[in-house]
C-alpha cells in the first residue's frame, strides 16, 4: 500500500511538473482574425502570414504555438498585461503604442487605403473632408480618420462590417489596410480601391516591454526568415504579385 501511495505521489508530481513546462512550452499569440490574408477564419482553422510567421517563430524558439483570437482593441492590451507572449494583427508600428508595448523589427509594408463605390466622387484622401467614414475600431484607418475636417466616423469592431455598411450605402468611404482591402473588393462587386493611399506604414509583433529577452528572440528569427527567404515564401502564398 505504502509504495503504491509513493507511485501514486510520484506520478502527480510529474503529472503537475509536465503541467507546468507545458505553459513554457507555448508561445501565445494574441490576434483579431478577421484581416485577410494576415489572419483569417479557413474552416475552422485561423490561418494567414502572420498565423505562419508566427508558427516560424514558435518553431525557431522550440515552443507550440497558441493561438487567442479577440477583439482588435484588446490585442495589444492582452499583451501589456501578460495574457500573450505576441500581439500579432497586422499590427502598425506608432509611437503611442510603443509607450506601453515593443514592437519586433518591421515584416512587411503596409497602407491606409480608402475604399469606396464605384460610381463614388471621391477620387484622393483630399475628398473625404466632410464625408461618412468607416473605419475598424481602434486601428491606425480609425486614429488617422479623426484628423479629417468634418468627417463623421462609424467605428466597426470588423472591417468586413465597414465593407458591408459601405456596400449597403450607409458610408462614403471605408479607410482600412490595402491587403484586406484588395481580399474585400475582389469578393464584392461595385467597389474599388483609390489610388492614392492615405498613409504608409510597417507592421510588426508587439511584445511585452519587460520581455526582452523574447524581443531579441523574435527579432532573430524575422532576421532568419528573411534572409533564408521564408518570408517571402509565406507572403507569396496569400498575395499573389499581380494584385
Ligand atoms: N494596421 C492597422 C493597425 O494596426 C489595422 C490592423 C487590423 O485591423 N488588424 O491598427
């Protein structure tokens, strides 16, 4: 009896022990997947280049991938506070989100585009002064917006809502990221992309500040990946260079 208590003890201490390493092992992402072809509901899976750099990365570092899909606006939040090792989401680069997170070297350019109907009359960002705006809530579209001189804004928490209330003429103009911009006008008729973008900027995976040592990791295997030519590998397979 007196051994098989021993066994019994033995086995739940390394019951408990392989518990704990299991949370070591894992590498939380923290994303908002509904921004193709970054992160994007496939089934019912969540795939997309961030997902794959990601996946790279948690490789790279010998951790398992987990993936917390949430509200844009809690994205960087949950990585402030802990709850992720990762924001990833199409993140842009600012200097206010630098003042409670870091942010990894840059993986890829990026722009504010507007989006609008066909037969719509604005034709640059100029004509959006005075204009009905959608934008996705808490995103650069939705910072940068504010600025424009009499606008109203509509804040979605997705940017396909945006894309729906423009599509049903509630909006003027949609200001969202070009990538998930193109995925959205390529899958509805009746909508085109202005030519002038609204700004540029660079993407990156938010990071804890007091996590440096997963910052150096982080920005290590971005280096890896694009000298290896991975990253190009697994940009290529969700953007095709003609669109
Ligand atoms: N790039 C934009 C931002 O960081 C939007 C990202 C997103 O909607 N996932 O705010």
């Amino acid at each position: 009896m007196k051994k098989f208590l021993c066994l019994a003890a033995g086995l739940l201490m390394i019951a408990s022990l392989a518990a704990c390493t299991s949370k070591k092992d894992e590498l939380v992402m923290a994303t908002n997947a509904e921004f193709p072809p970054y992160e994007f509901h496939e089934g019912d899976k969540i795939v997309g280049i961030d997902v794959e750099i990601c996946q790279a990365i948690a490789d790279e570092l010998g951790k398992e991938l987990v993936i917390e899909d949430m509200a844009f606006d809690s994205v960087i939040t949950s990585v402030y506070t802990g709850k992720a090792d990762l924001g990833a989401a199409g993140l842009t680069i600012t200097e206010d989100r630098l003042k409670n997170i870091n942010f990894s070297d840059p993986y890829a350019t990026a722009a504010q585009v507007i989006i609008i109907k066909e037969d719509s009359d604005i034709a640059s960002p100029d004509d959006l002064v005075g204009k009905t705006i959608g934008v996705q809530l808490g995103t650069t579209g939705d910072i940068y917006a504010e600025d424009i001189e009499d606008a109203t804004l509509e804040r979605y928490n997705k940017g396909f809502e945006a894309v729906q209330a423009l599509l049903q003429g509630k909006i003027d103009a949609v200001i969202i990221d070009n990538e998930p911009a193109k995925v959205y006008v390529s899958q509805n008729d009746g909508l085109k992309i202005v030519d002038e973008a609204f700004t540029y900027e660079e993407y990156a995976i938010a990071i804890a500040k007091d996590n440096t040592k997963l910052l150096d990791d982080v920005n290590a295997a971005i280096k890896k990946l694009k000298d290896s030519g991975k990253l190009d590998e697994i940009v290529a397979k969700y953007i095709s260079a003609d669109n």
